[in-house]
C-alpha cells in the first residue's frame, strides 16, 4: 500500500499541473469597446452634377472685314466692353462719313423747301398765286422731312457699323482660344472668333430621383417643388474631383415642373456664386444636400459592425461581462461612425477591437477602446 500511495501521489500532482495551465488558457480574452452614444447629426444626400455658365456665347463678326488687331490672349479673364478684336475700319468710317454728308444735303434741302412753302404760302393767302402751287410746296416740304428722316436712319445704320470693327465682350468671363488671327477675313458667315463664358455665378445642374424629390417635398413647403418659394429649400455644397468640399453655399433656383419618365429623374439647378472660380462651365462634380435641421442619432463605430446571411449585427458585452450577438438596422454612415435605427439603446457596449478572439456567450476582459480605433 505504501508502494502504491508513492506511485499515485506524482500523478496527481501531474493532473494538478494541468489544470492550473488550463485555468490560465481560458483566461477571458481582452477586447476593446465602445458605448453607444445619441449625438445630432445632419443628414446630407450626395448627387452628381455639371458646371454651367450662367451666360455663354460664341462671337461672330457682325460686319465683314480684315482682322486689324487681336486685344485678348487666349484664355484670359475679360470685363464686360472689353475689345477683343478690331477690324480695319477705314471702309465704315468712309460711309460713315458719306452717310454725314447726305445728312447736311438733306437738310439742306428740307431748309429750302420749308422757305419755299412759307414764300408760297404768303402769295396764295393774298391770292395771287393758285392752291395748286401751295400744294406743291407744301409736298415738297414734306419730301425733304422724309429725305432727312431717310438721311439720319442711314447714318445710324452706318455708325452701328462702325462700332461692330471693335468686337466686344458681351459679359463679364473667361475667353477660350481664338480661332481668327490678324489678316484674316471675317464676317456674319465666316464662323465663330471666340466664345466667351461666365465665371461667377455658375450653375451646376443635377437630377433627384423620384425618392429624394419625395424626400424634399416630405421635409420642405410643397411650394419649393413650385419654384414659388425656394429660398425654403435645404442647401447645396459642392464637392471638387479632388474630394475638396466648398465652403461657400450654394441655393437651388429652379426645379423642373416633371419627372422625365426614361430616367425617372427631375431636372434641379443650383447656383454658386464661385468666388474662388474652382466650378468651371461643363465639369463634373459632386452635389451635396443637407438637412437644414440636425436630428438626434445613436451612432457606433463601423468597426464594430459584422454581418452575416441574416444582416449586420454587433457582439454587444453587457453588465455580466459576457458576450451577445445583437442584430442591428442601420441607418447613415457619419465619417468612421454609422447610425443605428433599432437594435441597440444609449449606453451599450460594442466590441470594436477583438472581434476574431470572441464568440456569443463567453465572458470577456473589456477595456475602453481608444479614441482612434472608435
């Protein structure tokens, strides 16, 4: 018997050993955590949309000629009256100068007639000359009227002729690459010299599904969807191809009166008054509508968010310390947070670190996560 105790005791002491490294190899693992927490948001629903000037226009020459001068480079912001080319003027400043001349003939001969008429006039009252030569003289009078009229019309005509040599620009903008050079003939049927686009304000045009429109229409007046009253509607940021979203503010000014039944989308505007001139005519950016009112949310990291065939869901570690499985609705993202809509209230713990160590059910070490991994 004594043999036996001596042999069993070290076996024990063997099984003793195990257990206590057992003990240690289902320690509960560390995981890190963060609480659910209600914070106001504002909501915002991303569009894309294109630059467009507010006025644009291709220049033609409105009289015929030789390009004396080109005033503007290529590409060059112009102010409104701003000459961008001459055309040799010499031929309308002669007519011109012609149309002047017929101008004095004219009245010249209105002059003469009007002292006819009177001489005339004074003759047939004392009777000594017929009605028929008053007439005369009074038509005559009446001719010259019409010939000075004529005369005028015509030197008008040629002066407007003269300013067109110094095609301006109609607008305040930005002019693209000239396409005549100095030499060259041009006229009304020769083409396109330049065109010319505003830079501030601009438009930029995007479409609202019928969903978003219901959206609007829901949160807002019905009468901004009449243009009757739009200054009620949310406003408009800008996002740049670069990701650079704009401060300045933008304001939707027209929404169209239909939904196009091919794309099941409405035509909305919006104008920007593009102070730092980073919209340009025809580019394609990104439109931003915000919520004008915050609403309150409860948020959660996304870190924390799984899903699986059933949907997402969160490992939740409640007062005990142990592990649950919490399926969750999720609404917005909010930068490295999401919004939950049902499945979790204030306060609840989320497991956002850890995930892979852990499984329903099993108890845990929970630490607070740190302010980067939330």
């Amino acid at each position: 018997m004594l043999f036996l105790t001596r042999v069993i005791w070290p076996g024990v002491v063997l099984m003793l050993a195990v257990a206590a490294l057992s003990a240690q190899e289902v320690a509960a693992p560390k995981v890190a955590i963060s609480a659910a927490y209600t914070a106001d948001i504002v909501d915002e629903v991303e569009f894309i949309g294109r630059g467009e000037a507010v006025d644009k226009v291709e220049l033609v020459a409105r009289v015929s000629g030789f390009i004396q001068n080109v005033d503007a480079a290529d590409g060059s912001t112009v102010k409104q009256g701003d000459v961008l080319y001459r055309i040799e003027p010499d031929e309308y400043e002669a007519a011109v100068a012609a149309a002047v001349a017929s101008v004095d003939r004219a009245k010249a001969e209105l002059e003469l007639a009007s002292i006819e008429l009177n001489r005339t006039r004074e003759l047939f009252e004392r009777g000594t000359t017929p009605e028929s030569q008053f007439d005369l003289a009074r038509a005559n009078e009446q001719v010259a009227k019409a010939q000075l009229a004529s005369a005028q019309s015509a030197l008008r005509q040629a002066e407007l002729n003269l300013s067109y040599t110094q095609v301006t620009a109609p607008f305040d903008g930005r002019i693209g690459r000239s396409i005549a050079s100095i030499g060259e003939l041009v006229g009304p049927t020769s083409g396109s010299l330049v065109n010319v686009v505003s830079i501030s304000p601009i438009y930029v045009s995007f479409s609202l599904s019928e969903k978003n429109l219901l959206d609007i229409m829901e949160a807002m007046e019905r009468e901004v969807i009449n243009n009757e009253n739009l200054d009620l509607a949310p406003p408009v940021f800008a996002r740049l191809p670069n990701g650079i979203v704009l401060e300045e503010e933008g304001e939707i000014v027209f929404m169209d009166n239909r939904v196009d039944p091919a794309t099941g989308t409405i035509s909305v505007r919006a104008v920007f008054q593009n102070e730092r001139e980073m919209i340009f005519d025809g580019s394609f950016l990104n439109v931003i509508i915000r919520s004008p009112v915050p609403r309150s949310a409860l948020l959660i990291p996304q870190a924390a968010v799984q899903r699986d065939q059933r949907g997402d869901f969160v490992l939740v570690v409640n007062s005990e310390q142990l592990v649950e499985q919490r399926y969750v609705e999720l609404g917005v993202n909010e930068g490295a947070q999401v919004t939950v809509l049902d499945g979790l209230v204030e306060g609840e713990s989320v497991i956002v670190e850890g995930l892979q160590r852990v499984r329903p059910g099993v108890a845990v070490d929970a630490v607070l996560a740190a302010r980067g991994q939330e």
